[in-house]
C-alpha cells in the first residue's frame, strides 16, 4: 500500500510540474501565419511571366498593341465577349493571315509562337490578360 501511495504521490508530481509553464509558453508562443495566396493571384503572376516573355513582343508591355505586329486587346470586343475556355482555344491554334477575321494582316502564332507554351500556360495568360483589363 505504501509503494502505491509513494508512486501515485510521485506520479501526480510528475504530472503537475509536466504541466507547468505549458499554459505560460503556450500564451508567448507567437505563430506567424503566411499570407494567403488566392489561386488566381498565383496563376496570374505565372500569366504574367508568360506574356512578358511571350506575348510582349506583339502586343506590347500593356496589352496595347504594337502598331502592325499585334492588336490592341484591352479594348478588343472578341475578347470582352470571349469565355476564358474560347479564348485558350483561340491561343492554342492562333490566327491565320488568310483568316477573315486578321485585321492586321500579321499571323498570331498558335501558342503565341512558344509550343512549349501549355494548356495551363494559356490559361494563366487569359486570367492575367481579364486583370489588366479590369484594372
């Protein structure tokens, strides 16, 4: 009986000062939450990188147009009244100079000309391309 009390004695202490100062670290302890990154924010800042490096050379730094090589696209109505699906399609195949609907005159590569552009690439470029618009 006495080896019992000796250990249930010896196991409560054990437990009390175990749980000391818990209560105090726990209440010092700072987390620093990161912030929260939204998908489309991700995927836009990709978009971007991609037109910067793809699309830029046509369509300029702000999506303007470059006179006789790309459209002004921030104020195109194809564009305003495209989904984003219909538009990667149009990225992925692009504009013929025989098509009837180049008004430049100038092929609009399939891919913006960069085949190892992806699905997703085009994607992230049509999200990218609806911010500027927007503002």
């Amino acid at each position: 009986m006495k080896t019992t009390l000796t250990v249930l004695a010896i196991s409560g202490a054990l437990a009390f000062f175990a749980g000391c100062g818990g209560e105090e670290e726990a209440a010092t302890t700072k987390t620093t939450d990161a912030p929260q990154v939204d998908s489309n924010m991700l995927a836009r800042a990709k978009g971007k990188q991609v037109f910067k490096t793809t699309c830029v050379a046509c369509h300029g730094e702000d999506g303007k147009g470059i006179e006789g090589l790309g459209k002004n696209w921030t104020t195109s109505e194809y564009i305003a009244s495209s989904t984003d699906d219909e538009l990667v399609e149009f990225l992925k195949v692009g504009r013929t100079i025989e098509d009837p609907a180049n008004s430049t005159g100038v092929a609009m590569p399939p891919r913006g000309g960069n085949p190892s552009l992806t699905d997703d690439d085009l994607r992230n470029v049509v999200l990218y391309m609806r911010k500027l618009i927007e503002g």
